[in-house]
C-alpha cells in the first residue's frame, strides 16, 4: 500500500514537472516535438520489451487485439486522441499557456464523471452534482473574463477523458497499449517529417537533438510509474493524489514561466477548486459507506 501511494505520488509529480522538459524545446516547432515524442517513444517502448524480456507478453496482447475487432477500433481512436493531447499540451507549454493547461488538468477528472452521465447514465450522488456545478461556473467566469473560452483547458480534459473512456474497455496492459498507440501514429509522423517539416533533426543543436531524443524515455517513465502503483494501491488512494500534477503545473507556470495570472481568474480558479474539495469529500464519503457495508 505505501510503495504503492509512493509511486503514485512519483508519477503525478513526474507529469507536473513534465512542463519544464517541453519549455526546454519551446524555440523548435512544436509539432516537430510533438513528432519526435511519439518516434521516441515508439522506440524506447521497443527497447523496454526486450530489455526487461516482456516480448512475449507483448506478442500474445498484439495477436488478441487484432482478432478482436471492436478492441482494436478503441485503440486507434485512443491513438489519435492521446496525440491531440499530447501536441496540445508541448503547444500550450511554448506558447505561454501553462496556466490553461493546468486548468485542464483540474477539470479532467470532472470531465470524466460528465462523460459517464452523458454516455453511461450514471446518476450522481449530491456532492458530484455540486462540483461539476461549480467546475462548469469556473470555466464560464474565466470565458467570460477572458472574452473568450479557454480552449487548451477545454481541448485537454476532452481529449483525454474521452481517450479514458475509451480505453475502459480494451484489454490490454498499459505498457503494450503505449507501444500500440505510438505505432498507430507513427506513419503519419513519417509523412509529416518526410514531407511536410521544415527542420530536420540535422538544423537542431546538440542540446535539443538529445532533450528530442530522450523525450521518449521522459514520456514512458511516468506511465509505468502509475501502471505499478495501480497494482500496488487502491484506485481510490491513487485517484486523490493525481491533483498534484496539475498543482504543480500551476505553480511552475506562475513563479518561473513568470506567466501573468491575473487576480480576476483567482475567482474561476476558486470556483474549480472548490469543485474538485467537493468531489473528494464526496469521494471519501462513498469510500468510508463501501467500507461500512464491508464489515
């Protein structure tokens, strides 16, 4: 239980400071970034099956997946669904919008409940009501103040929610499903870099030829990170530690990317926070009720 909280904590943290990797290449194209990310990880996934003898285990995943039609469709729908969050977020990171991607990150599991009202029907108990209430109130006051919707911290939560939601039902471990979707993608990042960039990896310095080359290894750490602690620790207990991630993106983006958070959106801010102490206390009150029936 508390290697497992421990390696939770390690993989949101992990992400938070993710933002400050992607800064580093903030003066190259950012969907070059985007590209070499996904080529990087494709690649050092490849490396991990063979170093740590999974080959196998990969394989039989592999075989299943393409007989099953239905699981295999899911797969290539998350794949471009975890590329557009992943190029949204290296596009908000170089162009000064770490503050709107934190905000997404806030938002992300409240999005999630929202999707499985619209599409499964769930019904909420009073306290997810109220945060999703007050969560859909934050996003309205900083549209509002802003004169515009925040669309990273929109696009976000809805690519990744949905790619969530998606991958609820594929069978499949969490390292082979990394390796599957950078597969997926890897062709069209192929023809955009043949044919359509404007660098090549030969016109970047030293220092941002290597931050592209292991942005791979910075990618894949993380995730199986959380995968072992999902094996080690109750959802529930991981669930409650994953707002250090959009916290410290937060605190990155306003004390050393010097962002300006204005004391206006201190109040839409305020509103999804407030939402997401609602949701926990809702969460711990479901959580202690299970527990009660239990005994």
């Amino acid at each position: 239980m508390k290697k497992g909280l421990l390696l939770a904590v390690g993989s949101y943290v992990s992400w938070g400071f993710l933002s400050l990797f992607w800064k580093l290449l903030g003066n190259v194209d950012s969907y070059d970034v985007f590209s070499y990310r996904i080529l990087s990880t494709m690649l050092t996934m490849v490396v991990y099956f063979f170093v740590f003898g999974k080959v196998g285990k990969l394989k039989t995943e592999v075989t299943q997946l393409v007989v099953n039609k239905t699981e295999l469709a899911s797969m290539i729908a998350a794949s471009f669904l975890i590329s557009i969050n992943w190029i949204v977020y290296i596009y908000a990171i170089a162009h000064n919008q770490a503050t709107a991607a934190s905000l997404g990150y806030y938002i992300n599991p409240l999005f999630s409940v929202l999707l499985a009202v619209v599409l499964l029907k769930e019904t909420l108990d009073n306290y997810t009501k109220i945060s999703l209430f007050l969560a859909v109130s934050g996003v309205v006051i900083l549209a509002v103040q802003g004169g515009h919707l925040p669309i990273i911290s929109i696009i976000l939560p809805l690519s990744f929610g949905t790619y969530g939601f998606i991958k609820k039902n594929v069978m499949l471990s969490s390292d082979v499903a990394m390796l599957v979707e950078t597969l997926v993608i890897t062709p069209f990042i192929l023809i955009y870099l043949f044919f359509f960039a404007k660098h090549n990896l030969l016109d970047y310095s030293a220092s941002q030829l290597g931050l592209l080359l292991i942005s791979g290894i910075i990618t894949a750490i993380p995730l199986l990170l959380f995968s072992e602690a999902l094996k080690r620790a109750p959802l529930s207990v991981v669930g409650f530690v994953q707002y250090l991630n959009p916290t410290i993106q937060l605190v990155i983006a306003i004390f050393l990317f010097h962002e300006p958070f204005k004391f206006e959106n201190l109040y839409g801010f305020l509103a999804i926070w407030l939402a997401i102490i609602v949701f926990i206390i809702g969460q711990i009150i479901v959580i202690k009720k299970t527990r009660n029936m239990i005994k």
